[in-house]
C-alpha cells in the first residue's frame, strides 16, 4: 500500500496569516495519463469531509482561491494564503493512483 | 437536494453481522460509483470498499476482504454495506461517498454522507 505522510501533525495560525501543509508520499503518484492522483479534504469539527483541492491543484466548486496545491510525484503541499475561522479543521491528503485509497494522518488545524 | 444518507449503525457483539445502508437524493445515482470510507473513533480516514456505477466492479481493502460486501440497488437509489464476522477494530464512523465522474470510476469522492456508527464490543 502506498503510504502517505502529513506534516505537521497540528498547526496554530493567527488569521490572516499564511499555512503550508506537506504530504508525501510513498510512491509517485503520477499516472501514465498524465494526471497525478492526490487529493486534499477538510474535515471540519463534527462534520464529513469536503473536497477542496483534486489532481494537484484544482480547486473544488465552491473552495475559496485562498487555498492552493502544488506539487508533483511524491511531494505535495496544500497552501491557505490567509487563514479564515471558518478553515479549521482536520485536512487529509489522499492518494488514488492505485488502490488501496490512502490517507495521510491528518493535520489538525487552530485559530490562535 | 444532492445528499448521501447513511442508516444502519449500532452495537454488535464480535463475530456477528451488520448491514448498512446509504440512502441517495438530488442526483442520478445510477451514474456514480459510491465508495464506503470509515472513521475510527478520533482516528483518519480509511478507504473501505467502492462499487462501479452499474455494480459490475466491486474492489476492498484487504482487512476487509472476505467479510464485507458491498452492492447497491439502482432503482432504490440505495447502496448497502454487508459486514460479516465483525472484530472490534472495526468500530467507526461509516461514510458512504459518491466518486466525482459520472459513468466512470475516479476513485476520489466529491460528496459525503454524515456517517453512520458502528461499535463492535461485547
């Protein structure tokens, strides 16, 4: 199974300041299509997960352009330009190119 | 309104059997694959199993190969999830999830339910 590593663990921003999250992963996720199988949810406290970013970097309906992915083969970022209340919450990184799917363990995220 | 609703969760003893259900709305669920991913309590995600949009294609992580089954009915817009020989790390939050492309399998998921519970304790 491809094995998918989150840092950090937890994160405590002050809004309007900027969050990096890092995924690895254990093998390269780029398929031979061309598209690279990682994906970005947020759970937010007592809710089911949202999609916010697919392939890479493309954002979900309905996601602010403050959140951005990047990345390629097996190193990965999730970005929240300003931080809002409203972005707290556990994200996972998820990897698709071969199944089992897999999950990062998640990155809490706080409001100082 | 588009929605994914899981039924079904509850407390059964170790080695006994649970079906859960995944009632859909709001969109042609015969197009979509749906996925099962679960939830331990306060733990991350695990992927549980998916089904094509027909049901032709079924695929299973392995810990639950051979005890768990998962099937949908078209024309009750329903999926269910049939859980054989239950162990107690088993226990989680359900979530059924629809898969992004119509008539395809993505294998990621745009849309969750709220999850149903299942505990497996004596």
């Amino acid at each position: 199974d491809i094995v998918m590593t989150q840092t950090p663990l937890s994160l405590s921003v002050t809004p309007g300041q900027p969050a990096s999250i890092s995924c690895k992963s254990s093998q390269s996720l780029l398929h031979s299509s061309g598209r690279t199988h990682l994906y970005w949810y947020l759970q937010k406290p007592g809710q089911p997960p949202q999609l916010l970013i697919y392939e890479v970097s493309n954002r979900f309906f309905g996601v602010p352009d403050r959140f951005s992915g990047s990345g390629s083969g097996t190193d990965f970022t999730l970005k929240i330009s300003r931080v809002e209340a409203e972005d707290v919450g556990v994200y996972y990184c998820m990897q698709s190119i071969q199944p089992p799917l897999t999950f990062g363990g998640g990155t809490k995220v706080e409001i100082k | 309104q588009v929605q994914l609703v899981e039924s079904g969760g509850g407390v059964v003893q170790p080695g006994r059997s649970l079906r859960l259900s995944c009632a859909a709305s709001g969109f042609t669920f015969s197009s979509y694959a749906i996925h099962w991913v679960r939830q331990a309590p306060g733990k991350g995600l695990e992927w549980v199993a998916v089904i094509s949009y027909d049901g032709s294609n079924k695929y299973y992580t392995d810990s639950v190969k051979g005890r768990f089954s998962i099937s949908r009915d078209n024309s009750k817009n329903t999926l269910y999830l049939e859980m054989n020989s239950l162990r107690p790390d088993d226990t989680a939050v359900y979530y059924c999830a629809k898969d992004r492309i119509h008539l395809w399998l993505a294998w990621y998921f745009d849309l969750w339910g709220r999850g149903t519970l299942v505990t497996v304790s004596s």
